[in-house]
C-alpha cells in the first residue's frame, strides 16, 4: 500500500509520516508512506493508494481530489485529533479503511 501525506511544504507531517511507519510495522503492514508539498504530488500517483490531506491544508481537497481521484485514488483530510495528537496509529487506521 502506497500513501503520501500532503501538507503545504511536506515538512510539519513528517513526525506523523514517522508513526505511522511504525504502526504499519508492528502490524506487519507492508505500506510506503512518505509526505510531499502539494505542489509534487503530481510526481507521486504511480501505484498510489491513498492520499491523506494535512489539516491546515484542507482548502485544497477539492483540487487534489480533481488531480488523483480519475486515477482511482481515495483521498481524504486526516482528522485533526489525530494528526494534533501525531496519533499515526489512528492516520494509518484511516488510510486504510480508505483503501478499501
């Protein structure tokens, strides 16, 4: 499973990018996760699964959706709770209850 964590740099979700690699680890979950600025996630839809949306960047859910979702690709914003909390436990949850 392939997810990216978009937010306005890539920077401010790489701490929740860290947690949830290990959630998916002690679930023996094979998932690439990584987090990219919304400006390259265009360079990041081959064998994309999920996109999860950072908080602060929510007004973008509309433009990424028009981007990824002809390619079959769920999106959605990661819960603010969650993604405050760096809970990447609940994230990874989301992402693929998504995947689904």
């Amino acid at each position: 499973m392939k997810i990216i964590l978009v937010c306005s740099a890539g920077m401010s979700t790489s701490m929740l990018v860290k947690k949830m690699k290990q959630a998916a680890e002690e679930r023996n979950l094979d998932a690439e996760i990584n987090a990219v600025a919304e400006s390259q996630l265009k360079n990041e839809l081959d064998n994309l699964d999920v996109v999860l949306i950072g908080p602060q960047v929510r007004y973008l859910e509309k433009k990424i959706k028009e981007q990824v979702e002809p390619h079959g690709i769920a999106v959605d914003v990661i819960d603010q709770m969650a993604y405050g909390m760096i809970q990447g436990d609940k994230v990874l949850d989301q992402a693929v209850e998504l995947a689904k």
